[in-house]
C-alpha cells in the first residue's frame, strides 16, 4: 500500500544550476574589472 514519492523535474534543477552559474560569471567579471581599475590607478598615482 505504499505510493511512489514524486521526483522534481530534472530540468528544472538543471535551470536553476545554469542561473546560479551565469550569476557568479557576472560578479567575477565584475570583481576584476574593479581589481583592474585599481591597478590601473596606483600605477598612474591617482
């Protein structure tokens, strides 16, 4: 008398890893653009 336990979608799991995935892309991108423009400045001592 026990019933199978639904699983989740498995593309709905795949989706949510690619979002996180393409967010933490942004803020490396982010993270050394700013690295750079400080780099950039100490060199020039602005």
């Amino acid at each position: 008398m026990s019933t199978t336990k639904k699983k989740p979608p498995i593309s709905h799991q795949k989706q949510q890893q690619q979002v996180n995935r393409k967010a933490l892309i942004w803020i490396g991108a982010a993270f050394v653009v700013i690295v750079a423009a400080v780099a950039v400045m100490l060199a020039l001592n602005v």
